[in-house]
C-alpha cells in the first residue's frame, strides 16, 4: 500500500505542474497565414486528338497505254509539271492518221450529198426513199469517222487532269502493251492526309473539325487544313476509324507518302480552368481552398473554404472545373499545407490566368508584391 500511495503522489505532483505552466501561458489569436491565389476565369477550350496519318495527291493515277505500239514522241521530262490535256506520248500512229483522214473526207463528202439533195426535196424533185438513203450514208461515214478518230486519239496519252509527272519508265523505241506504266501523274495542288482514329473519340469527330499535321522530314513546319470526310465502318480488329483531311500544298511542300502526326481540334468550348497547383486530390476526388470575404475584419482579410470540385480536361499547367466553381471566385494555388478550413489568410500575390501572359514563378510573384507595397 504504501507504493500505491507513492505512484499516486507522483502524478498528482506531475499534473499540477502541467496545469499550472498552462494557467502561465497566455492565449493568443489564430495566426492568419499569408497564401497565393489565383481566379478562376473563362477560357476557350478543346481537346486534341493525336493521330499518324500518310499523305496522298489529292488526285493520282498510272499513265499506261491502252494498245499495244511502239513509242514515237516522248514529249515530257521527270518531275514535269503538266496541264491537262497536254501529251505526254506518241505511238506509232500513221495508218490510224491516214484511215482517219480518209474516213472523214467520205464523212464530209456524204454531208455535202445530203445538203444539196435536201435542197431538191423541198421542190419535189427528189423522192424521200433517195433522201433517206443519203442520210444514212452519211450517218455511216460519220460514224466510221468518229470511231477512228477515237483509235487516233488512244495512240495520243495525254494528262487527264493538271499535276507534276513521276519518273519516266519507258524510252522512244520502246514497244507498249496495255497496262505498262508510262509514268505517274499526281495533282499535288491539294494533298490527302488519310490516318486512323480510336472509335472512342466517334462522338467528337465531324467534317470540317481543324487539325494541324507536321513532320520531321519537313522540318516539323505546321500544316493546317480540315476534315473532309470519315469512313463508314469501324475496323473491327483495331476498333478505329479510317479519317481523311485535306491540306492546301500552294508551295508543293508536301508530297504523297510522307508520315505526319496530326493533332485534330475537338470540342471546341468555353469553359472553367484554374492552375493544376490549386488542387488537392484526396482518393478519387478533388478539392480546392476558396476565398470567402471575412465580414468583420479588415477588407484584405480572408477565410478559405475547403470545397470540391469536378475536374474535366487536364492540359499543361492548368486543368478545366466542370463543377463547383463560379467565374471570379479566387482559390489559393501557394500556402495550401499552412492552412485549413475555416483559416483566416492574407493574400500575399495573386497569380494570373492569363494564357497569352507567360507564368509567373513564386520569386517573381513575391518581388512583384513587394515592388507594390512600396
């Protein structure tokens, strides 16, 4: 017994000790922190979907032949540019010329016959059985005409459409055959970036939607153009969408096979952002301290308000509320481990939001208010 009263006598000396050195210490006022903040403002947004695309002329085809001939007239070079219409080759064509030529003086012949013998029919003079014969001699002729002037003209290849020639794989000499490349030919005045995207972003894809493509071997120069058409099917192995746009070549920088990444602009919006520093990610969720005017103090004297917010697109630097903020309402981005909820503050500097302003670091905010307060 006597040791339980020794113990017992020991702590009540302890705690009066304690409580007394309690009693000595004077009470003081909540210390008010001084923070960072910054305001949540409007800004136009938009995601951007990154894909790898390959270009094409905007129009390309094989130059072949469609008989089989020797090459007479070569009459372009390699990498020319040609208009439409121009020939590129002849074959051998001096019996087609001369059948033509024959075929369309009996054309021309059998026309005069009927013109003249139309004349007479008009006075009686020539029966319509005679009339008739000599139409039709002339629709023969003519016909027999047209039809070698069509194999004339297949002896001619020409440039269906205007565009920059490939290089020349045949020589004058040379015999033909049907479907032998000649050369290339491609419309490079407007060029096809054709590339693949995640059926996910399905919603967000629509024609005319900007992008803007670039490539090491151009020297990662932008090019800028639209969407102009999309697939109708999702692959069913990749699960993407096949995505065609078009870009203006005025200088013929781009040419058909070079791989570009391309970043296409969707969902274009107006919406909430403030910098991604004034975030407090707890589990799944995020919060963020604001601002609340402190009513009986003095007017640059504060009180934070811990509340949650819904995040949307995270970008650099910053990150888009689509829930829980109001425009204006400012939010502490610096001092977030010295407060709480409830905690008066002081504004000590106050970020900008600015996107065309470059971001300021803490020792420039903190010169720029002490610059201020002097």
């Amino acid at each position: 017994m006597p040791l339980f009263f020794a113990v017992r006598l020991f702590f009540s000396v302890i705690f009066i000790f304690a409580a007394s050195a309690h009693a000595q210490k004077p009470e003081r006022g909540e210390q008010v922190v001084s923070v960072i903040v910054q305001s949540a403002t409007l800004r136009d947004l938009q995601n951007n979907i990154e894909a790898l695309g390959n270009l094409r002329a905007y129009e390309s085809t094989r130059i072949t032949a469609k008989t089989t001939k020797t090459v007479t007239h070569i009459r372009f070079d390699d990498a020319q540019r040609v208009e439409k219409g121009a020939v590129l080759v002849e074959m051998t064509n001096a019996e087609e010329s001369a059948l033509m030529e024959e075929a369309r003086l009996t054309a021309e012949d059998a026309k005069k016959q009927l013109q003249r013998t139309q004349s007479l029919a008009k006075t009686g003079a020539v029966s319509p059985a005679t009339l008739d014969e000599l139409k039709r001699d002339y629709d023969t002729a003519n016909a027999r005409f047209l039809a070698l002037q069509a194999r004339y003209k297949d002896l001619l290849i020409t440039a269906p459409f205007s565009g920059v020639v490939g290089l020349r794989d045949i020589s004058l000499g040379s015999l033909v055959t049907p479907g032998q490349t000649i050369t290339t030919l491609n419309d490079d005045s407007k060029m096809k970036l054709d590339f693949t995207v995640p059926s996910i972003y399905l919603q967000s894809l629509r024609t005319d939607l900007p992008i803007e493509a670039q490539s090491k071997v151009l020297g990662d120069k932008i090019f800028k153009g639209k969407i102009f058409s999309m697939d109708n099917q999702v692959d069913e192995a990749t699960r993407s969408i096949k995505v065609r746009a078009i870009l203006d070549n005025p200088n013929r920088e781009l040419q058909q096979g070079v791989l570009m990444s391309v970043v296409i602009h969707a969902d274009l919006r107006k919406s909430l952002v403030v910098s991604e520093s004034a975030l407090i990610p707890m589990g799944s969720n995020n919060f963020v301290f604001v601002l609340q005017p402190n009513k009986n103090d003095k007017a640059d004297s504060w009180s934070v308000e811990k509340r949650q917010v819904y995040i949307g697109q995270r970008y650099k630097g910053y990150v888009e509320i689509e829930k829980g903020l109001q425009a204006g309402e400012k939010v502490v981005t610096h001092g977030l481990q010295k407060i709480r909820a409830g905690q008066t503050v002081k504004i000590m500097a106050e970020e900008s939001n600015d996107p065309e302003k470059k971001a300021e670091s803490l020792p420039e905010l903190l010169q720029q208010k002490k610059q201020e307060g002097k």
